[in-house]
C-alpha cells in the first residue's frame, strides 16, 4: 500500500474519529428527543388516524355522522366505530370504503364516541350537546364547535396545514396537499388559493380556483396541488340560494407544510443552533490528535523517514479529518430525521436535510482548517489547543456580544462570522423573508474555510517538522 494512502485510512480510521461519528449521532438522536420533549409531544399528535363529523339532535334521538382519514388525507375503511354511554357500547358500525359512518342512539348526558383502527384509537366526547360541553380529550388535537341542534367535532393529529369549520362546513388540507372536505348540507362552494393573507379585494391575486360540490354528509377527498406562494384559502358559496348567500365568504391563512413538521423544524433549529456552539471543539480536538500533537512530540519526523513527502502528509491528514467533519455533518443532521421519521412517520425533504448539512458541514471544516494554521505555525500542541478554543469562544460568544453593544450583531452573524450562510439558511427553511445578501454570505463561508487552509499547507511545507 502506498504510504500516502495508508496515511490517509489510518488517519481516517483511527479510535478518535470513528468515536467522533458515532458521538455526532447520539448527539442527533438526543436532538430529535429534545424536540419531541419541548414540543410535550403525545401519540396523538401524530398518530395515523383522524375523524371529523357531526353531532346533530332531533328529539331524543341523536344522529353521528363522520369520516375517518390518515395523514395524508385518504380515507380508512373498515375502522371500528362505537358510541358509548357511561362507557357502554350502546351502537357499533365499520367505515364504508370511502372512510363515511353513522350511528344514531337515543340520547344519554354521557355519550362518547370511539373510532379503533390498527391498534390506534380516537375518542371524542360528545354528551351534553346542549349546554355546556365538557370535552376531557387533548384540548390540541380536538376541536369542537356548536350550532343549532349541530354539535361540529375534530379530533386529529397535527399532520395537517389547514383546519378549518365553517358554516357547518368542515375542511382539512393534510401533508401532500390532500383535500378533506365534509358539509352538514348541501352547498355549492369556490374555494380560492390566494398569494395574500389580507381580504381579498383588497389587490389580492388569486392562484387557483376550484369549484366543488358538497352533498350533505358526504365526505369529499382531492389532491389540489396547491401553488408556490399561497398564504390564504378563501372559501366562498355560489349557490344562488338567498340562505347561502347570507353565509358570505371567509379567508384562512395557509402555511405550507404541516402543522406538526413546522412545530418540530422550528424546535430542531434551535437545538441544533445551541449545539453548534460546542460541537466545533470536536473538530480541534480532532485537528490536535492528527496534526499538532504528532508534529508536537517528533512523531512527523519518523513519519516522514517513509518515502512521502511534507505535502502528502498534510493532504491525507487534512483530507481525512475534513471527511470526517463531512460525515459527522450529515449524521447530526439525517439521525434526527430518521429518528422523526421512525417516531411520528414524519418525513423531511431531502432537499431540507441537505441545506442542514450545510450548517454544521461549514463551521466544522472552519475550525478544522483554522486549528491546521495554528498547528504549521506553532509546534507546541497544548498552545495549539488553547488558541482554537479561544478562537471557539471568540466567534462565537465574545464577538456576537460585541455586536450586540455595538448594533452591528446582524452585520456580524451575516457576514463576518464563520458559516454565515447558516442564517440564510435558517431563514430559508423557516420561510422567513430577510434581505441577505446571499452572494456574499457564501464567499465569507468559503474564505473562512480556504484561507486558514491555504496558510496552514504553505507554512507546513517552509517549516521544520
């Protein structure tokens, strides 16, 4: 094997980086938990399961009507539904194929409904329609809503963009744009995508628009592809009847992406923002076992008593620590994701895990090159060591305080501290609007990256080992 190659595996497979890649991955699954405990995430947060409907009261007898849909707003067929009183199941059915039920029982002050389905449960309580109602379910992922002898109910997880009761009229926008729509009556109505979460009439530009049909008690399932740059759903009758017209129209703001996959990236930004203040000692640590100590001690020396040359050494060495920061960058990023997914079935795009990578890939290979000019430029190690700590604190403690005092912390995090695209990116995956410039954010990454390595390889080569 040529020495240049087995340089570089035994640095790359030495005890201390296989340690660091497996470190970066509890550190992923420990991120993933945090978010899930910050959150006071519960089963039915993002259980598979979802059922909506009408409770209505005529006499002494009480109608249930429902629907009962997954995740990505398809029906479920053949889930058991029961009604109880005072815990007693007093009238059962199954959904139909197109996830439909009803059940009508004589009324009772303690009814429930129960709706099983591969081992998940839904529960919602439904006695006291008239009067007041005691609902003893999450108040977070059930909603209830009355009108005249109509008792409106929600019991879903938070996979979903859009949930919405109007008029008796009940719409759900699940994750991949999937469209539930359920009505208490019959109504023709127009349901507008808009590119403003003002009122429409007021300049607002309508992207789409679908007209839709709703037979009373008869659920409505669609894929509607909504289009880039929608923040609003406006829904309005056009039935001609005097007593719908009066209903008018009403707009509701629309987020892309689904409840619960917003709550969780918003949690898991800033736990991996907090990580990110220490994670980067790694990396010095990593640069001081590979390069600095050995130079330090005179191990160099006899390393290069082999027929490889100073600038061999410093590329295998330098190489293999940067694909390992490389490889501990995308398993702190795709372990919580795996972990969200295997939990709660939630999926994050890979074009998002990528741009994540990005954030601890950029400030990991800076203070891996950063720790390399220190080692070419000065031999003793521990000095090495304490000035990349330094550095850590400096950066990123010491300056944003001092852009703080100073108001130019914005100025700074964009621009002057390291992996400053890491705020365009945050702002990019949490859809906020910031003005960056973006050309130059990256250069700054860049040339805290290239600048220390190119000044650590020149000094190697003119120094003695």
């Amino acid at each position: 094997m040529r020495p240049f190659i087995y340089d570089f595996k035994k640095t790359f497979l030495r005890l201390t980086s296989i340690s660091l890649l497996f470190l970066f991955i509890l550190s992923g699954v420990g991120i993933a938990f945090e978010t899930f405990h910050l959150m006071h995430i519960t089963p039915a947060r993002y259980e598979n399961l979802n059922v909506e409907g009408y409770v209505c009261l005529s006499g002494n007898k009480v109608s249930v009507y429902g629907i009962a849909f997954n995740n990505n707003g398809k029906p479920i067929s053949s889930a058991l539904v029961c009604v109880l009183s005072s815990g007693n199941v007093v009238a059962s059915t199954r959904t139909s194929a197109n996830g439909f039920f009803n059940l009508t029982v004589n009324y009772s002050p303690y009814l429930s409904l129960l709706v099983k389905y591969n081992g998940l449960e839904r529960n919602v309580d439904i006695s006291r329609i008239v009067g007041e109602l005691q609902n003893n379910v999450n108040s977070q992922v059930v909603s209830v809503t009355t009108y005249p002898n109509i008792f409106i109910f929600s019991n879903m997880s938070c996979f979903y963009s859009l949930n919405v009761c109007w008029y008796g009229i009940q719409v759900s926008i699940m994750c991949k744009d999937n469209l539930v729509i359920f009505s208490s009556k019959n109504v023709n109505i127009s349901m507008e995508l808009v590119h403003s979460s003002g009122i429409v009439g007021n300049k607002s530009v309508v992207l789409k628009q679908i007209n839709l049909y709703l037979k009373k008690f008869t659920p409505v399932y669609a894929t509607i592809e909504i289009p880039q740059g929608v923040t609003c759903v406006v829904l309005e009758p056009i039935n001609s009847s005097p007593n719908i017209q009066q209903i008018g129209l009403n707009n509701f703001k629309y987020i892309k992406g689904t409840a619960i996959y917003c709550d969780t990236m918003n949690n898991f930004l800033t736990l991996l923002h907090i990580f990110m203040l220490f994670l980067p000692y790694t990396m010095i640590y990593l640069a001081y076992i590979s390069f600095s100590r050995p130079r330090s001690i005179g191990e160099m020396e006899f390393i290069l008593a082999r027929p490889i040359t100073k600038r061999k050494i410093f590329i295998s060495r330098f190489f293999s620590n940067a694909l390992i920061a490389v490889l501990s960058s995308v398993l702190i990023v795709l372990a919580p994701a795996i972990t969200f997914n295997a939990i709660t079935g939630l999926h994050i795009p890979l074009q998002v895990i990528f741009l994540l990578v990005l954030i601890p890939m950029s400030l990991l290979l800076t203070y891996l090159s950063i720790t390399y000019m220190y080692s070419s430029i000065i031999k003793s190690s521990g000095t090495v060591q304490g000035l990349g700590i330094f550095t850590l604190l400096f950066l990123e403690v010491i300056l944003p305080l001092i852009g703080i005092s100073t108001s130019t912390y914005e100025t700074l995090m964009q621009y002057i501290t390291p992996a400053s695209i890491s705020r365009y990116i945050y702002s990019l995956i949490e859809g906020c609007n910031v003005r960056i410039n973006v050309g130059l954010e990256i250069t700054s990454t860049l040339l805290w990256i290239i600048i220390p390595a190119i000044i650590s390889y020149l000094e190697f080569k003119i120094r003695d080992v």
